[in-house]
C-alpha cells in the first residue's frame, strides 16, 4: 500500500494581469518519509518553477488509493470518502470502515463515474459519504530507478 504525503510548496508566481504574488501549491508524493517526499516533490517541480521555491509544509495522508483519469482533460483531482460496510457476525451490527480515494476527473460527474468504474467488481457493499473536489496540483507516483551497475553495464559479458 503506497503512503502519500501533501507537500506545499511556496514561490512567486506571475499571474494573468502581470503581476507577481506568493502560492502555496500542495501536491501528492508517494514516499516512505517526510525527507523522501521533500526531496522528490523538489526534484520533480523545480523544472517548472524559476525561481526560489521552497517545500513549506509536508503532512502524511489518509488517502488509500487513486483512480486515474485515462484521458488528458482530467486535470482536478476529487477526494471520495467512502464507507466499506461490513456485518459483524458476533453482534449481527452493521460496521462502516471510512477510506479516502483520490480521483483524477475533469468535473464532479466524471469523478463519480470514474469512482463507480474503479470500485466494479468489488465485492465489498460500500457508500459514497463525500466527494469534494482538492486543491492538489499534481501527483508525483514512486518510481524506481535503475541501479548504477545496471545503467553503466546493461549486457554484462558473462566470463567462462
């Protein structure tokens, strides 16, 4: 199971009319660790920040998956809270277990249709609580890199 941290990062930007002013981006880092996701939401925005920028907050999140959008207008991402429901056989109760889903659409309407095609084929009964749209940016997923040996020596000679 991946583990998301929000991170904002501040800087100036040049807005529409020309003038320059102070944001506060979040965006969502799949990492192990606060340092882990600093380092990357650093490495992956500094391409398209001039300027100084620095990571201003970073915080653990609650959210246990993503469905992605398979087309490019999908620019918003929808935070879906939705309670798994579960009987407990002890007591015959009806227990709800909330989880929070990320959602890359476009509007609402794609992100509960995007929700509803992720969660097919589930056998688990669950209800929609929430959907509200995030201010989240981007998404940056783990990716694993190469090792050195690999990169520098990709077809090693085998010796006999």
């Amino acid at each position: 199971m991946a583990l998301y941290f929000e991170c904002k990062v501040r800087y100036e930007k040049m807005g529409e009319n020309g003038l320059v002013k102070k944001v506060n981006e979040p965006y969502l880092v799949d990492a192990l660790t606060f340092t882990e996701a600093e380092a990357r939401v650093t490495e992956e925005v500094k391409p398209f920040i001039s300027g100084d920028f620095d990571v201003a907050a970073a915080k653990k999140t609650k959210i246990a998956e993503i469905f992605w959008a398979s087309i490019d207008i999908a620019d918003r991402f929808y935070l879906v809270k939705v309670n798994f429901i579960t009987i407990d056989e002890k007591t015959s109760q009806e227990k709800k277990a909330a989880n929070l889903i990320l959602v890359q659409a476009s509007d609402f309407h794609g992100a509960l249709n995007r929700f509803e095609e992720g969660m097919k084929g589930t056998m688990a009964d669950y209800e929609i609580a929430a959907i509200s749209e995030t201010p989240i940016v981007d998404v940056f997923n783990y990716v694993a890199k190469e090792t050195t040996e690999q990169t520098n020596n990709p077809q090693k000679p085998q010796q006999q």
